[in-house]
C-alpha cells in the first residue's frame, strides 16, 4: 500500500511539473473521471459487458479444455500425435485470426466469447494433461492392483491430483479472458471498457484510456481473488503455501 501511495504521488507531481498532463494523465484526474463514471452507471455498464465475456470464454474453456486434457493423457499415442498442431494453433496470434472470428461469429457477444475462448482453454489443455501426467504411477497400479474401476481411478485419484493445476490455469486465464474480451471490443463494439479505451484513444483523451486501463486493473485483481479463495476452499491443505 505504501508503494501504491508514494508511486501515485510521484505521478501526480511530475504530471503537474515536468510533463503535460496530456501524456500521462494524473491519477487525480483518472479518480474523478471514475467517479463520474460510477456516478452515471457507465462505468458498471462497461465493466460489466467485458466481465460477461470474459466469463462466458472461461465457462467454455474450462470443460472443453480439461475434457481434452483427460482425453490426451488417456491415449498417449494420441497425444503425441497432436501435439506440434496443438501448439501450433496456440502460437497463433489471435490477432490474426480477428478477421475469420468477425466472418465466422459476427460482430456480436459470441465472437467476444469465442476470442476468450481460443485464448483460455489452450492453457487448461496442457494444464489438465501435464496434471495427470504427474500423477503418482505407483499409485495408479496399486488402484488397479486393488481392482479400482477406471471410473473410481479417475474420480478418486486423477480429478484430485490435477485440481491444483486447473485452479494454476484458471488464475493465469483470468488476465488471458480480460484480455480476449477486450481484444474481441476493439474489433467491433458499442460499448465495454475496450471499447470504452479506444473511443478515448480515438478522441486523444489520455485519462479516459488510463480509467480504462485502471478498471481493468481492478476487476483483475478482484477476480484473482476470488479464484485464490475458491483454492482455499477447495485445497485446504494448501492454504499455508
């Protein structure tokens, strides 16, 4: 907090001594601007939109992802097989892709969705089947020695040995979801906080692009939060790592 504090003044002194507030804004303008925004329910509105398609492009990355992981480590031949194209489709810039997502899905909620989505669940693939590659061998083949279904092996064993490595990619997805949806609103939209920082870029409004850039910020961090309450809750036995 105390460098949150002395990094803000700093901002603030330089933005009023040294450089024209136009470059870099000033964090007191930036609180107002947010103020303002709150006050007129804009702010809510915008954050919200982003938040949905962030949420909606983990939603289905998630399951999709973690059932492809599984899927992998079950057939290793398979796995082998896909790897250097799983890859190679992750190293995609999406940007790239932009103009297949616009001709595909539009310039609705739906392409936003499946711009987080083609960010997010590359991550929870190789998370799901990097997890299950680590499970214990030892204590598969004393499961299956004691004649364990597979079911029960996967429901007992491998779902709870690879949750630490979902709830990984979940929090590393949160920034990857804000940033798809975001991405997704600077090709096309009406309204959203990427939306709402290129009309201020658009219009050279510096603190607009900065109060943006902050809520962004902020819901990242709120978001992370609750993702590492959730592992708390989930993996108790973690909670003093």
């Amino acid at each position: 907090m105390l460098f949150l504090l002395v990094s803000l003044a700093l901002w603030e002194i330089i933005s009023r001594t040294v450089l024209d507030p136009f470059w870099l804004s000033m964090p007191s303008l930036i609180a107002g601007r947010l103020w303002a925004l709150g006050a007129s329910g804009d702010l809510f509105l915008h954050a919200g939109v982003t938040l949905w398609q962030a949420f909606l492009g983990l939603a289905l990355g998630l399951p999709v992802g973690v059932g492809a992981g599984i899927v992998l480590a079950a057939y290793p031949r398979l796995a082998e097989t896909v790897d250097p194209f799983l890859m190679g489709f992750y190293s995609l810039p999406r940007i790239a892709l932009a103009p297949l997502f616009i001709i595909w899905f539009g310039i609705g909620l739906f392409s936003k969705v499946m711009m987080v989505f083609s960010l997010v669940v590359f991550v929870f693939i190789l998370n799901a089947y990097q997890g299950l590659r680590e499970v214990d061998r030892d204590l598969l083949n004393l499961m299956r020695t004691m004649r364990a279904s597979r079911s029960y092996i996967v429901r007992r064993v491998q779902i709870p040995a690879i949750l630490p490595w979902i709830l990984a990619a979940l929090r590393i997805n949160v920034g990857l979801a804000l940033v798809g949806s975001v991405l997704g609103e600077l090709l096309g939209a009406n309204r959203g906080l990427g939306w709402y920082v290129e009309f201020s870029g658009g219009r050279l409004d510096t603190t607009g692009v900065f109060t943006g850039l902050v809520a962004l910020m902020v819901a990242a961090m709120i978001i992370n939060e609750a993702v590492k309450w959730l592992e708390r809750r989930l993996l108790p036995f973690r909670a003093g790592v």
